[in-house]
C-alpha cells in the first residue's frame, strides 16, 4: 500500500480553508462510499472480507456523519441508505417489461436426454448446441432495474419487484436495498468493464441462507410462533414483509442469472457472457456453472450437484440448463408458459425409508422435553440419517408412531430431518411398542409436567443438569452473548468439573481453570477470556434473550430492551406493562413474570450483575406497528384460527372488520376465501396470506 499524500492548507487565507474544508469533507465522502461499496461487495458477495466488523463500521459512521452535516448530499445510493423508509401499507403492482416465466420439468436422465433431442431437432442440423448448466436455487425470483442516470455516473438500483403472476410483480424495492450482495450503484468503472449499458434489468433468485432460517426459526419458536416450513416460505414472507429493517436483520442474499435491456431482451449473446459480465458488475454470481456440449457431461453436472447439495449452505432444487446461444434461443421460443431452450432438471425429493428402533427423550433449554427417532441408519440425500425430531406428543399421536415402525423421513432445509409418515404397506411391519412420556426427566429424574393446552412436556427443575448445559451452549451462540469459544466440548467440561453452576459463574472462570480442562492451549484459553470479559457490554437484549426466558427470543428481548430500558425496570413492570409492549402478548407477560418470581432467577441477574455485566440499554418509544391498520379476514388459515389472528393483530395495535371497504389496509386471505377478496381485487387493497400476515406481527430475527 502507498500511503496517500497529505497535503497540508495551513496558511490558506481564511476564506480558502473554508472553502477547501468544504471540498475536503466532499472528496472524504466519495472516497468512503467507494470503500464502503467494496467492502461490502468483498463480505456479502465474495465473502473475503480485507477489514473486520468494527473497521467497516467506523467507515460507515465517518460518512454518516458527514452527511449528518450535509444532509444535501445524501442520495440514495449511498451505502448509508439501505435500510430506509417508513413501513408502507402495502406494494403496488407493476408489470414486468417481459413475463417471468417458469421452467419445465424433468425428473430423469431418460426425460432429459428427450429435451435435449427436441432442442437439437428444433435447432436445426448443423447447429451448435452448448448448453449452460447453473444451479436451481430454491428461493423466489426477483427483477431489478438499473439506470436513472449517465453511464458516466454508474447505474443505480430503481426498482426491484416480484415474480407475482409473472406478468405482474408488486414493487418491494425498500426490501431488496436491504440486501447487501445487491449493489445500490453499480460505479461506472466496473458497469463499463461488463459491458453493461446505463440502463439494464438483472433476473435473479432471492434466496435465505440456511443458517439465518434456522435462526430465524429458533427466534419464532423462542416466541411462540409456527417456525416456517422451509428457506423459500422464509425468504418469500420476508420480502414481502412491510418493515424493511426486519427484511434487513434476515440476511437474504441474491444471485443474479439474467441480463436484459430495459425492454426485456437479452443483452448478450451468450448466457455464459451475461453470467461474465453480471460478475465483473459485482453482482453475486452462482459459482457453480458450467459451459457443456455433451450430454453425458450435462449427467456428470447433475450428479456431482445433488453431491454438493448437501454442503452448500443453502438450499438448492434440481439444476438449470440453459441454452447458451441467444439466437438459439430465439429460434426455439416459447411454448404458452416456459421457454423451449431451458429446461429444469429437479432433484427427486430427498426422503428415506427406515425403522425407528428407539425414541428417546432431549431435554432442552427451557426443559421442554423432545422426543427424537433413534432411526436404523439410512442414506437420505449424501447424508447418514440416524435420528429424526417428533417435535411433541402431539406430533406422535398424528404419526400414529410406534416403536419398531417404519418410516419415511424427509430432509428439508432443516439439520434435523423429520419423520413424515408411518409406512404401513405389507413389506414393511408395523412396530408394536407404544412411545410412553417418561414421568421423570431422563437426565436428572425430575417429575416431568405437561401444562394443560400445551403441546409441550417439560423437567420441572431448573437447575437441571440438561437445562444448564442447554442455558450456557444457549448464553454463548452468536446472536445472544456471542462468546466464541463456549461450545459444548467447553461446556461438558465445565460442567463434569463443577466449575461452572450457573451462567455467572462463566464470570469467574480464570486461566488456571480453563487450562485445566482437555484440549484447551494457552492461546485458546486466552481467547475465550477475552471473549467472555467481551460480553459484559453485550447489554440488556442480548442478556434478555440469554436468560433463555419462554418465548423471548431475540426480537421480544430487543423490544423488551428498548421498552424498559433496565433489567430493574423490567423486573418491576406488572403483567399490563408488559403486555403493553409490541408483540407480547398475555402467554409471553405471564412468562416472564414468572420467570423473575423464581428466586433462583433473581438470583442468576443479581450474580450476572456482580459480575459487572451491562444490563441497560437505550428506550425507544415506538408506536404499535400496526396502530391504526384496518384488516379483514376471509377464509380458513392453515395454522391460526379466526380468534387468534384478530388477537394477534389486536395486540399489534390493529383493526379487525367485518366487511371489506376502502378503509381497509389488508385483506388475509386462507383457503376458500370468497368475496371479500374478490372486492380487495377490485379496491387494489393487499392481500396477505398467513405467512405474510404472521411475518408482519412478528418480524423476528
Ligand atoms: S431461469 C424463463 N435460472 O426456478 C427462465 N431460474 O421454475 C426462468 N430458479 O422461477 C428462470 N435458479 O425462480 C433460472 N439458475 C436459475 C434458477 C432459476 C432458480 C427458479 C426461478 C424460476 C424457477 C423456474
């Protein structure tokens, strides 16, 4: 690196200096958006980072305040600007400068060497066909426009919009800013080195990393809450969710596949080219992709991609084959709704059949007790299967499960697969041992108690050996107390030593101790010092949601945090207090006002507190998000009754009417939903579903 050179104004005349300041700041603000662009395109698209969290957030800050001081400057590409405006009531519709179409199907090498004649018989003889193989990311398809502006001056992002119908998306650009690897400006630099023009669309997939689902998840149920069904549900009710700063915390990520000029045609000549250029411009490009001529090496794609499926990070559902040659392309056309020269080749469903020899019983965090299928080994998808979640008793009984039974088991976008259904044909024989819930806690014989209306059993003990191990694994991961380091090796050892009774007590391990247990190095000893003493200033939220309190994840923690301000604060508020904050409701105040009754728990803050953690946090006086918002509700929900859905909206501060009218923000519609969401039609009044209504209440992490 050479060092810039600093040239000094000193002994300007006093009108200069002002001036030059000014030109100063100017420069300083240009030179940090640059570098905040590429740093964000070296995390969040190459996922090679050159500085650490806290160097890119002193960059961002610097040119905060700059624009602080000159709000004239701010414009809409700066990378200050990603998580803006107000919730909206809802998306308006815009048509697509040519349909997004969906792809035909194939499930077998045989229907897929027929595509592969059809193409060549529909070519032409003499043609040459090379294909582009990408991988069929599981997610929803998104259209973005670039341009506004010069080419001189970059292209920004105008609008990102749905697939909707296809011909008709809804516009969920405040949304799509929010997503790191889409840049906000492409910098005239590298769209010239693309060879891209001032004005263009990208087609791509949004999709959800696994790891922010299964956060995401672990947040909802944390809170009460129906966990989504798979990355793609997540990824589909978060974009359309209307407070960008939640689309913001979810993490979604977007790799970009097409090309296209504002009017819809393809920008170049080759897909391969389009892949290139979309990759110089900074967009996430999918690595895996493949130029092939032979068919036999199309296979081997296929093959080695259901190999990596497994790995990826993120959920994949079969591969894309493109035609690579545009005028190819084009000669093939269209059939009514897919195109001819694509075709996509879906992995069969990754289920397994195998017995359940055992089922045996976990006791988690909260003591809640979960029955796990110790499964006959069975390959699913590249991996051994050996055991699958039941979830709850009432999981069981819908199962109709019995010991000994078999079993298709299914691997979603879960770590844990699940046990779908009983297999009860005549090759496969039923078990015969019914599951019985023990009536001790299998870890440290505690009466187990099922509260009525829940689904749940739980170990009564708070002080159970499983629940403190659960409570430290829980106090440590990213997200709560984030202190890298404590993980289950640490903890089992911490725990069969007794040094460690309680999560405070984390608080008082030293070097002597830590160096004591197996595997543990000076370095690392250090290390994980560091990281706890780190922790003390993790504040009030984070030690909130790490306290492990029934249904405060880190959403209800945060908003916990923000309302009371203090953990005495807190500990104080009657059960209306509580109930008065945004998304908790009368089960979630109950639980946390018997959480501090317990005066073990009184005791755990009061030992956090000695241990000098921070237990503050700023107030923010919000309004309920929903305040003032009219839904009506139409149809059977698939998870939520009638009853439940007013009250939850009720308690978002919201409206719920009968009939549909002007005055009305959102219609939620469930199945056989009949006039009233014909009239929302003809209004132009969004419409929700379950997932997008419950993504609204509960925007959790
Ligand atoms: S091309 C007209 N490429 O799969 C061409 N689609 O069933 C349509 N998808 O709606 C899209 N990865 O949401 C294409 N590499 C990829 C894809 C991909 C995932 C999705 C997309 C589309 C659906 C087609």
């Amino acid at each position: 690196f050479r060092r810039p050179l600093i040239i000094s104004s000193m002994g300007k005349r006093e009108t200069e200096v002002g001036a030059s300041k000014q030109q100063t700041a100017e420069s300083r603000l240009h030179q940090l958006r640059t570098d905040l662009r590429r740093h964000e395109y070296l995390y969040y698209v190459m996922d090679a980072p050159e500085i650490d969290d806290a160097a890119y957030d002193q960059l961002m800050r610097d040119l905060q305040e700059i624009e602080r001081d000159h709000p004239e400057w701010v414009t809409p590409d700066s990378p200050t600007q990603r998580v803006g405006g107000k919730a909206k009531d809802g998306f308006s519709k815009v048509a697509h400068s040519r349909p997004m179409l969906s792809l035909d199907n194939v499930n077998s090498p045989e229907e897929l060497r027929d595509w592969d004649r059809r193409v060549r018989e529909l070519a032409g003889p003499g043609s040459e066909i090379q294909y582009v193989c990408e991988y069929k990311l599981d997610g929803l398809s998104m259209a973005l426009h670039y341009g506004g502006q010069q080419a001189a001056e970059g292209a920004r992002l105008l609008r990102g919009i749905t697939r909707g119908d296809g011909t008709i998306g809804e516009e969920v650009t405040t949304n799509v800013r929010t997503i790191r690897s889409i840049p906000l400006l492409i910098e005239p630099g590298p769209l010239g080195a693309a060879g891209l023009p001032a004005a263009f669309e990208v087609r791509g997939e949004v999709v959800m990393p696994l790891a922010g689902f299964l956060r995401m998840n672990e947040d909802r149920e944390a809170a009460g809450l129906a966990p989504a069904a798979n990355p793609r549900n997540a990824a589909a009710g978060t974009i359309r969710t209307l407070e960008p700063n939640i689309v913001a915390q979810r993490r979604l990520d977007f790799y970009a596949y097409f090309a296209l000029t504002p009017a819809g045609e393809t920008l170049f000549e080759k897909q391969s080219q389009a892949l290139d250029a979309l990759t110089a411009a900074g967009f996430r490009v999918n690595p895996h992709r493949e130029a092939i001529f032979e068919f036999d090496k199309l296979l081997a794609f296929i093959e080695q991609a259901e190999l990596n499926r497994a790995s990826l990070g993120y959920e994949i559902d079969g591969v894309v084959i493109k035609l690579d040659s545009a005028e190819l392309q084009r000669r093939l056309g269209y059939t009514g709704k897919a195109p001819r020269w694509s075709i996509a080749y879906k992995f069969s469903a990754r289920f397994g059949v195998t017995q359940v020899q055992d089922i045996r019983v976990q006791v988690g965090r909260t003591g809640k007790l979960t029955p796990v299928a110790s499964l006959a080994p069975v390959g699913i998808g590249g991996i051994t299967v050996t055991r699958a979640t039941l979830h709850n008793a009432d999981e069981i009984e819908r199962l109709g499960l019995l010991i000994g039974d078999f079993v298709r088991v299914e691997r979603g976008g879960d770590v844990i697969p699940k046990v779908v259904e009983v297999v009860t044909d005549s090759e496969h024989p039923r078990g015969s041992r019914p599951f019985v819930w023990p009536e001790h806690c299998p870890i440290c014989g505690s009466e187990v108690k099922r509260t009525d209306g829940e689904a749940d059993h739980r170990c009564v003990n708070i002080d159970c050996p499983a629940r403190l191990a659960e409570s430290l694994l829980h106090w440590g991961r990213r997200g709560v107390m984030n202190i890298e380091g404590l993980g289950e090796a640490v903890v089992t050892q911490l725990l069969e030593r007794a040094l460690v009774r309680s999560v405070a007590d984390v608080y008082a391990l030293d070097e002597p101790a830590l160096l004591s247990l197996e595997r543990i190095g000076k370095k690392t000893a250090e290390s994980l010092l560091g990281e706890i003493a780190r922790s003390r200033q993790a504040g009030l939220a984070r030690v909130l949601h790490g306290l492990g309190i029934r249904f405060v994840g880190e959403r209800t923690a945060q908003l916990l945090a923000e309302e009371f301000g203090s953990m005495d604060a807190l500990m104080a508020a009657s059960q209306e207090e509580l109930a008065r904050v945004n998304e908790v409701g009368p089960r979630v105040s109950q639980a946390i006002l018997e959480f501090f009754e317990d005066e073990k728990n009184r005791k755990l803050v009061e030992d956090l507190r000695a241990a000098g953690l921070h237990m503050a946090a700023a107030r923010r006086h919000r309004t309920a998000q929903l305040a003032g918002k009219t839904f009506v509700l139409t149809g059977a929900l698939p998870t939520l009754t009638r009853e439940e859905a007013k009250a939850k909206i009720e308690t978002a501060g919201g409206k719920v009417a009968a009939a549909v009218s002007k005055k009305t923000d959102f219609v939620v519609a469930g199945d056989d939903a009949g006039s009233k969401l014909e009239k929302a039609g003809e209004l132009g009044i969004a419409v929700l579903d379950e997932a997008g209504l419950l993504s609204l209440l509960s925007p959790a992490d």
